[in-house]
C-alpha cells in the first residue's frame, strides 16, 4: 500500500527527533544547512506500524512546520494527488487559528473541497480532531479550535473518512505527552498518537495508547513559575517574534519525505 501525509509540524514530527543512531536519518535532510534535527513524529511512527503488519509500504510525508491551511492546500496537497496514494492522512488549520483572522467555518469549506477531492481520485482519507487543551495560553482560543473540529467532524462523515478524536484521548492533556515549547507532543505524545491511529485503521500493534502515565511527583510552586519564565524566554517570545515579522518556522524548511519510497519491516 503507499501512504501520503500532509500538513504541518503536527504531522512533520515536531518535538520528536529521530536519534542520531537510526538507519536514514540523515542530519540535515528536510531542512536548512543550519539545522541538524530530524524529526520523526507519528505518522513516520504509523508508516513503521504499517511496514511491520505488511512487510512493506511507500510512504511520503510532504508536511512542513509553520504551514497555513491554504499553502497545505496550495503546495501539499496537488504533489498528494499526482501520487494517487491509498491512504492520506490530512491535518491542516492549526496555525491558522492561532492567528487574529483565524475562521473555522471558512477554513471548513477548505477542507471539505479537499477531502472532495482527494476521495474522488480513491484515496482513503485520515481526519484529526485536535486535543482538548482548555488550560494555559491555549484557554482564550479552546472556543474557535472545537468549533473547527465539530465541522471536521461531519466533514470525516460526509466523505466516509477515517476520524482519529484526540479530543477524547485524555492520556494527550498530560503535560507529558507535550514538548517543553507546549505547542508540539513530546515523542511520547507521537508514539501514543502513531497507536491511537493504527487502532483507528484497524493495525494491530504491541502496545496500548491508552496505557496510564507513571505516578509522578507534584511540582512546587515555585518549580512551576521558573518552568514558565524560560517556556516565554525561549518558545512564546521567538513564536510571537515570527508573527509580528511575518516570518515562519518552516520558511527555509523542504519535506522530509517528498517522494512514496519504500519503507520495509527492517527498515530499509
């Protein structure tokens, strides 16, 4: 089977980098000459799922952090369709919300014409609700973000898609399962998610998404403060810099995998 994904730094991977030591994971691939990080993310992480029950797949992941819904549209998804894969996984909106002009509906229309789309040429499509996270920056927003995913919702319905509902994944609002910029997963928010996926395409898999996190120690108070002056410092300071400038993350940023190749049980 081939496999394209497309979208953002959700499905590029994010706050999960590969190790050093992993057959293909070529310092520098995918981005500038002055980045060395790899990242892996779920949906290299379900590609290996799907390699494992079938031996072997094509995959490609087009996805480029920073991307709004209409470059996705734009620059992604005509490089998905000319592939003609059997399965797409599509999550696109994000970044968009998260500035002033952000609109769920219009941004709905988009996506539905999409999905048209993409199921008209018979491609299987992957939707995505994102996580319930009501607490911190995210509060202020929490509102337009559940009113986009109800209409992804019926949008899953209308077109006969599969839906992964990380709203009702509860083990994803730990503060675990999220980098320290608390804007990506962590690679274990990638790994549960991966399952969560294979579950949902009905892969099976050794291990449960839903497994309970070890028992931890609280954080003080204080702890807790100092976390928050280096996560302004170093992730909300630089982000709010790129949206005053007009700048994005993935400005010098290619696709880590723009082309369906083989990737097989061992790896190759």
């Amino acid at each position: 089977m081939s496999l394209v994904s497309v979208g953002d730094s959700f499905t590029e991977g994010v706050g999960d980098p590969y190790p050093a030591t992993v057959p293909g994971a070529v310092p520098g691939a995918g981005v500038d000459a002055a980045e060395t990080v790899v990242f892996r993310g779920w949906a290299d992480r379900l590609a290996e799922h799907l390699a494992d029950h079938l031996g072997e797949i094509r995959y490609a992941n087009l996805a480029v952090r920073g991307k709004l819904m209409r470059q996705i549209v734009t620059d992604q998804v005509p490089a998905a369709l000319e592939m003609a894969p059997d399965l797409v996984t599509l999550c696109a909106g994000g970044n968009d919300l998260l500035r002033p002009a952000g609109d769920p509906e219009r941004m709905a229309k988009v996506l539905d014409r999409t999905v048209a789309r993409l199921r008209a040429q018979g491609s299987q499509v992957v939707l995505f609700t994102g996580v319930n996270v009501s607490t911190g920056y995210m509060r202020g927003t929490i509102g337009l973000f559940a009113r986009y995913y109800m209409n992804v919702r019926a949008i899953a319905d209308k077109y006969d898609c599969f839906l992964v509902d990380q709203w009702s994944m509860g083990v994803l609002t730990d503060s675990r399962a999220w980098d320290d910029d608390r804007l990506h997963m962590s690679p274990e928010g990638h790994r549960r998610l991966a399952l969560r996926v294979a579950e949902v395409l009905g892969v099976p898999t050794a291990e449960r998404w839903d497994a309970p996190w070890p028992e931890t120690a609280p954080v003080s108070w204080t702890q807790a403060r100092r976390e928050d002056l280096t996560w302004v410092r170093e992730s909300l300071g630089p982000w709010i810099g790129r949206r005053l400038t007009g700048r994005s993350s993935g400005d010098t940023v290619t696709a880590k995998r723009p082309e369906l190749t083989p990737l097989t049980k061992d790896r190759s």
